[in-house]
C-alpha cells in the first residue's frame, strides 16, 4: 500500500536525520530519556494514525463495493461471454491466468475469477 512506503519513508529519513545529528543538538538540554520516550509516543501516534486511515478507507472502499449492482450485472452475463473474457484476460499481463486451464473450471469457479479481475480493474481506475 502507499501509505505503508510513505511511512517507511517517513520513518527511515526522520532515523537517518537523527543519526546524523550531533547529541547536543538533538537533546537541545533535555533528558536522553524524556526525549525517548517523546519520540517512541510520536512513533505510535503516527502507526495509529495511519492505522486509522487504513481502515476509513477499506470501510469505504467496501461500502462503495457494496452499493454497487455489479455483482448482480454479472450473474445476468452469458457464461460463453465471461469466458471468452477469461481467455483474453489469459494475455494480459496485469493477471497471472496462464497456468489455469480456463476450459476445465466449473461455471461457478468461471464467476468468481471474472469477479475478482472485473474487481482488479475497478481498483485500477480510482
């Protein structure tokens, strides 16, 4: 996720700038240990933070998925014209089809593939 490597960015360029730093300047007078700690309750408030972002937006992001009629849309979809996409999915380098043997799945295991890319590629457009 991207939030995850702007985090770790984040969190490796504040530990290089601190290492970097003499003592005297970091400290600016006050107690190694106050400091510590200040610094670790930043950390965490950050992790938190972030952790709450995750979440508001996998809520809305699931939210959105649910309001949606598209999963209904397909079921209306003729089995030949899912497969057919299935197969010209198979060329398409953003999904990993090659290895299935498209012809030998169940109309129900056909669905559930066609959902799972036609979800790939909705997450592609926002």
């Amino acid at each position: 996720m991207k939030s995850t490597d702007e985090f770790e960015t984040f969190l490796a360029t504040f530990v290089e700038e601190l290492i970097a730093m003499p003592d005297e300047q970091v400290l600016e007078g006050n107690n190694p240990e106050d400091v510590r700690a200040h610094g670790l309750r930043l950390l965490e408030a950050a992790r938190t933070d972030v952790g709450r972002q995750r979440m508001a937006a996998a809520k809305a992001q699931l939210h959105a998925r649910r309001s949606q009629p598209a999963a209904q849309a397909i079921e209306q979809l003729d089995i030949a014209q899912v497969r057919q996409f299935l197969m010209q999915a198979q060329n398409d380098e953003r999904f990993t089809l090659a290895a299935r043997k498209l012809g030998e799945l169940s109309d129900d295991e056909v669905l559930s593939l066609y959902r799972q890319i036609k979800s790939l590629q909705e997450g592609e457009d926002k």
